[in-house]
C-alpha cells in the first residue's frame, strides 16, 4: 500500500487542478462584469446628454415623465429585455416588473435610466450564476470520481462507481454548507440586490448635489469593480468547499475512514492552514470550515485519504470479471480508461440492495398495497415508481412500500390517510381528472403515510409529522418564506403603482386595484362612498392568486394548495382544502408541512407539470423535501 506521502501528494494535484478551474471561471466573469461597466457608463452618458442641461439636472426634472417619443423608444428596450429574458435564465420577478413597466403609460426620466442599469445587472447576474452553476457541477464531479480513480490506482484494484444523476448533483449544489444557511445562488442575487441599492443611492446623490456626470459613473463603475471582486471570492470558496465535498462522498461511498489535511505551503499560506497541515480526522468528523476545507476564502487546502497499516482494499464494490476474479488497476491506466471500464451509469449499477434507499428493488405481489390494487394496477404503479427521476425517493418507496396500509379502495369521501392506512376510490384514481394525473390521489395518500412513518423514526415521543419536526420545522417555514417573498415582490410593485397613478383611477380600475362597481358608482356620482381607494395588501395577495390560477389546473394544482396553507385562505387560487382546514387538528405548521410534503410526492411520482412549477415558486421548499428524503435514506 501506497504511504501517506504518496496520497498527499496525489491529492495536492488534484486539487492545483480543480483551483485551475475556479480561477478560469473567475477571468470569465470578470470580463462579464467589465462589459456590464461598460454598458452602466454608457447608458448614464447617453442620459445625461438627453435630458441634462450643461450636465445639470434636478431631482425634479429627473422625475419628470418621459414624453411620448421616449417612452416609446423605451418600450422598445423593454420587449428586447423581455426577450432576451424568456431565452435566458433571468430572475422571473424583475420579467414581471418588465411586463408591468411595458403596461405603464407614465414613466419617468430616472425610472428609465434605472430599468436600463437594473436590465444590464440583471443580465450579469444571470450569466454569473450560470458560469458558478456549471463550474461547481464540474468541480464536484471531477473530485467525486478522480478520487476513485486515484484510490483505485494507489491498491492496484478498481472498484465499482455509479454515475451520478443531474438531479443528485443539482441537489448537492443547491444545498447551503454555510453557517447563515445561504447557498451560492442566494449570495449572487443578494450581491445583486445590494449594488442595485447602492446604484440608485449614487445616481440620486449624484442629481442631487449637482457634481459632474463623470463623478457619478466612476462611483458607480466603483461599486461595480467591488461587486467583481465578490463574485471571484466566492466562486473561489465555493471551488474549494464542492471539491472537498467530492472527496468526502467518494471517501464514505469506499468505506474510507479517515483523511489528512493537506495544505499548499508557500509565501501565502494562511496561519490556519499551516496549522492544519497533516492533521488527520475521522471521516464521520467532517465538517467544512471547522476541520476539512475550505477554512477561509481563497482556501487552497485539500484533503487525502489516510489509511492505518493494515488497512485492505477500501470498500466492499471491489470490481469483478465475469469469472468473478478481481480487476486490477496498472499504474499506467488513464483516467479516460478506469471512467469507461470502471463508472457504471443507472442501469448497470442498480442492485436489489434496498438499504441505500436510492436502488430498484423487487417488486412486492404480496405487501397490503399489491393485494388491495391487484396485480394490473400495482404494476402500473411501480411502473411510475421505477421511472420516478429521484431515485431517493423510488428507494424509499421500496424499503417501506409493505408497511403502508390499504383501508378501502372504493372510498366514496374524499381521499384520506390517517396514520399508515389509505382510503381512495381507486376507480377514478387510476384515470386521473382534470387536475390530477392517474395514481396521483395513491402517491399523495401514500407520501401522507409515508411522513408518517418516517415520524416514528425521526422523533416518535412527539405528535407531529416527520416533514413539520424535521430540523425545527425547517420546511414549513421555508414554504411561508418563500410565498411571502413572492407576495412581498408583488405588494412592492403596486405600491409603486399607486404612487405612479395617483388620481388616475380608470387605470387603476383596469388593472383590477379598484373594485369595478365603486368605480362605476365613481363615474356616476364623482365621489367614492367610504373614502378614496388606497394600496393594501391583499392586493398583491390576488396578484398572486391571479397569476397562479393563470396556470392549467396540473400545474397549479398542488401549488395552489400549497400557497393557500402558507396564507391561511389569503391566497385561493382554485386547489385546495378551504380556509377552515389549516387551523383544525395539530394546527398550521403541521398541516401545511404534510400536505406539502405529499404533494411533492405524488408530483415528483407522477406529475412533472406539478413538479416543474413547485420548483419555480418554491425552490428552497423543494430542496429541503429532498433532503429529507435522503436524511431517510440513510436511516
């Protein structure tokens, strides 16, 4: 076997390697940032020589409206930044103020310039996120499966490796590691959204104290270059941390027990990281940033397998010729060879090992669920079941499929679990409806039961489902989090709104802010009986009920029941269980926990309309369904 030194230094490469990538990733975007500095300066200067005089201009005459001609011309932008929208991963909230800054008829000269610099932020920020996305995905991987391969080539034997699935990936790059809880996308929108502030806050001092235009875009260029500069911090602490993730999951898939810290020693090796250096961890001690990297930004610290002396061949997936005898790795193999010899993809590395939670098992003729279905349907559901994409969740169905209870199958109610046991009417259920899929009603019963049983597990002393007790109610929460985020964006817009058209009730009126009848008894009498009409909130709870029923009644369907829990009724838009629903039993949080944890269940089974929308609106509340899932698993 390979000594310490060896693997050390086989890792230290490694590592050099996935940093040449961060540091590739980080050039690419500070070209990105340098052409939306350049587009920012040339917009401010084209605005000043508009409607500046001797490049002078008042507050007041920056918030004059735009005439007919400009605002003509900048409805043109708009359609183009829609455009380009649709065809791009921008933010879906600023697409919807694009589509209400289209409908205006009154904008004003600084709202103009400002849809123009949040446009080319916007942008940035969208090719940033995807340039870190893409990085970080290769990062992973390449240290997932170059860990093996270094392994494997250090004993002389290969070992077999399942490929990894987008899904898996996606979910391991959207998960937060951080102590605030924020993954890398959260901090790239939030870079976003404080250098919009700063932006306005210099544009408005710049009007405001009359100080020559170019003094103005050098503190904005400014402001941007320190946004750069953000960006390429945290792609290059993100590169760190994902690619010690890689080797801790290929480290714990070949029963690794431990690893050394291995530190780049030079002229800029931080305090920490020397001190660190050779230091040697349990693999069940891992933790980034306390005692595997990255321990600081620009960390270039990695880690190395260490194995004690009479450590044998790591893992029990030890590859097998048809004979049965082992196949060896020579020193002289490639990378390129091992990946095609030795990295199986799905369908080749599926077992009837149910444990894992995330392989295809045999199929159960006997469980409660196989005899109450019959034999036709039940194989219809395990077909659904075997083409489910998340294979976590098809692994976990396996493993505890035979303790989900079957009441009735000719329920004449509507559907319910209580407990384990199932009631439906499986005649309707398995030809589906205008709103649900077929065997939708089945998978949203059985992700009821199974959150139940996964509560026996997790905490059984306490009343509440798995999905309400999980890490403190961490994913009700993040579901109230999320709809009032959207509500919040919506309330902003229309306040804006009612500021822009005060007095001009007929537009407000058309935009459906105004009940229709006071507006007509308006126009009749030319007053309005009990005060004029005001902003409130439960306008933009509409907005977004509007903009939810706007959705076929399979996209919606499951959302729709989602948002009305997390609203209490304040949001209906058409699915769900009624007002008086969320505050019955166990109360709020675990009645919109279990519900949506079913319902993410039967749209990951068999709705992928549901599914795409609920990861639209909802995508940290999604991520954290998944991580339960596989906190289950690995039960």
């Amino acid at each position: 076997m390979k000594n310490a030194e060896y693997w050390a230094g086989r890792f230290k490469d490694l590592e050099e390697a996935e940093h040449r990538k961060g540091v590739k990733a980080v050039a690419d975007i500070d070209q990105m940032y340098d052409r939306a500095i350049k587009d920012v300066e040339s917009k401010i200067r084209v605005w000043y020589q508009r409607f500046a005089d001797n490049n002078n201009i008042t507050l007041a005459e920056a918030k004059k409206w735009l005439d007919k001609d400009a605002l003509k011309e900048l409805k043109w932008d708009i359609k183009e930044y829609i455009k380009y929208g649709k065809q791009n991963e921008v933010d879906q909230l600023w697409m919807k103020e694009l589509e209400n800054a289209s409908a205006k008829v009154h904008i004003s000269r600084l709202q103009a310039l400002e849809l123009q610099i949040r446009q080319s932020l916007e942008k940035v920020t969208a090719d940033q996120l995807g340039e870190t996305t893409g990085t970080m995905e290769d990062v992973y991987r390449t240290a997932y499966y170059h860990t093996a391969y270094e392994i494997d080539k250090g004993f002389g034997v290969g070992t077999d490796v399942g490929r990894i699935d987008q899904a898996s990936i996606d979910r391991i790059i959207n998960k937060p590691w951080a102590p605030d809880g924020k993954n890398f996308s959260d901090r790239i929108w939030e870079n976003k959204n404080k250098l919009l502030s700063t932006i306005h806050q210099e544009l408005t001092r710049g009007i405001l104290t009359g100080v020559d235009p170019q003094k103005t875009i050098d503190a904005v260029a400014k402001k941007m270059n320190t946004s750069k500069h953000n960006a390429g911090r945290l792609v290059m602490t993100e590169e760190a941390y994902f690619s010690s993730l890689g080797q801790r999951d290929m480290f714990a898939d070949l029963d690794v027990e431990k690893y050394e810290i291995v530190a780049t020693l030079d002229s800029h090796t931080s305090e920490i990281c020397q001190q660190m250096d050779g230091q040697v961890f349990k693999l069940s001690e891992y933790e980034a940033g306390v005692t595997a990297p990255p321990f600081h930004v620009y960390c270039r610290s990695t880690t190395a397998p260490w194995f004690d002396d009479d450590f044998g061949v790591p893992g029990e997936r030890v590859a097998r010729d048809e004979d049965g005898n082992r196949e060896y790795v020579p020193a002289d193999m490639t990378y390129k060879e091992w990946e095609k010899k030795f990295v199986k993809d799905e369908e080749e590395s599926l077992t009837n090992d149910t444990d894992s939670g995330t392989m295809k098992v045999d199929r159960d003729y006997d469980s409660p669920l196989a005899k109450a279905y019959g034999k036709e349907n039940y194989d219809l559901i395990r077909d659904a079941v075997d083409q489910c994409k998340n294979r976590t969740l098809a692994g976990l169905w396996g493993r505890y499929e035979s303790e989900i209870d079957v009441r009735s199958t000719n329920y004449k109610k509507t559907a319910h679990c209580s407990g384990r046991s199932i009631s439906l009417n499986l005649a309707t259920d398995k030809v589906g409806s205008s709103y649900e899929k077929p065997f939708d009603v089945t998978f949203h019963e059985s992700g009821h039961a199974l959150d139940h049983i996964f509560h026996t597990i997790y905490e059984p002393r306490k009343p509440y489902h798995f999905s309400c007790q999980y890490e403190n109610g961490k994913f009700p929460n993040m579901i109230r989090e999320e709809v009032n985020a959207l509500v919040d964006a919506k309330a902003a817009v229309i306040k804006q709104e009612f500021k822009d058209h005060a007095g001009d009730w007929k537009w407000l009126a058309d935009k459906g802010y105004i009940d229709k009848y006071a507006y007509h008894t308006y126009e009749q009498y030319g007053r309005w009986y009990g005060g004029e009409p005001k902003y409130s909130k439960s306008l933009a709870y509409k907005a977004v009920e509007k903009e939810i029923r706007a959705l076929n009644a399979y996209q919606r369907s499951d959302l729709s029941d989602m948002m009305e829990g997390a609203t209490l009724a304040k949001i209906q838009a058409g699915c769900g269980h009624g007002k008086a629903y969320w505050s019955k039993g166990l109360g709020k949080d675990d009645r919109l926990a279990t519900e949506a944890f079913a319902e993410m269940t039967s749209a990951t089974m068999v709705n992928g309309e549901s599914l795409e929308t609920i990861k639209k609106y909802l995508p940290k509340s999604y991520a954290i369904y998944e991580e339960m899932l596989e906190y289950m698993a690995k039960q």
